[in-house]
C-alpha cells in the first residue's frame, strides 16, 4: 500500500538543489525524493520496547548538565532561605528589651 507525503515550505535553495540532483541522476523529482527517502530508512530495524528503553537510558550530557544547573540553583536558594531563618531566629526579640 503506498502513501502519499507532502512537504510545506521547502526553501527555494532547497527544491532548487533537489531538482538540480534530480537531473543530474536522470530522475523525475519524485524519482528523486522516493530514492532520498529509501536511502534514509535503509538497514533500519524494527522499533521494539528495548531499543526504545536503551536509547531513554543512555547519558544525556546536556541533560544532565542542565539538571546539574537547576539542582545548584535550587540548593542554593534553599541555602539562602535557611540562612535568612536563622537570622530571624537569632535576632533578640525587640518587643522584649
């Protein structure tokens, strides 16, 4: 069963390069587009549930780096807010003197 596909708002240097590399292999646009998308998805396995969880449980420096960040910023303004307690607490009561 074949599908039909549609891309909306191809850059003109795109669709120009796309014709150019068209012609160039002899091949009708479509041709063209169909031997793209073949290429892409070839040697490409089935998606299962462990291959989906392996590729989730892999490291992620980026991620991780910007969790990192949050979790600094975080426990520093609960630094902050411990700190300001303590201060509260430790001033004399002004109604007592």
């Amino acid at each position: 069963m074949s599908v039909n596909l549609s891309i909306k708002n191809v850059p003109d240097e795109v669709a120009r390069g796309l014709r150019n590399r068209a012609a160039y292999n002899q091949r009708s646009l479509q041709q063209e587009l169909l031997e793209i998308l073949k290429q892409a998805v070839k040697d490409q396995g089935e998606i299962t549930i462990d291959g989906l969880l392996a590729v989730a449980q892999r490291k992620k420096p980026a991620l991780d780096e910007a969790a990192s960040k949050v979790l600094a910023a975080h426990d520093a303004e609960q630094e902050r807010i411990a700190q300001r307690f303590q201060d509260l607490l430790g001033r004399p009561d002004e109604e007592a003197s």
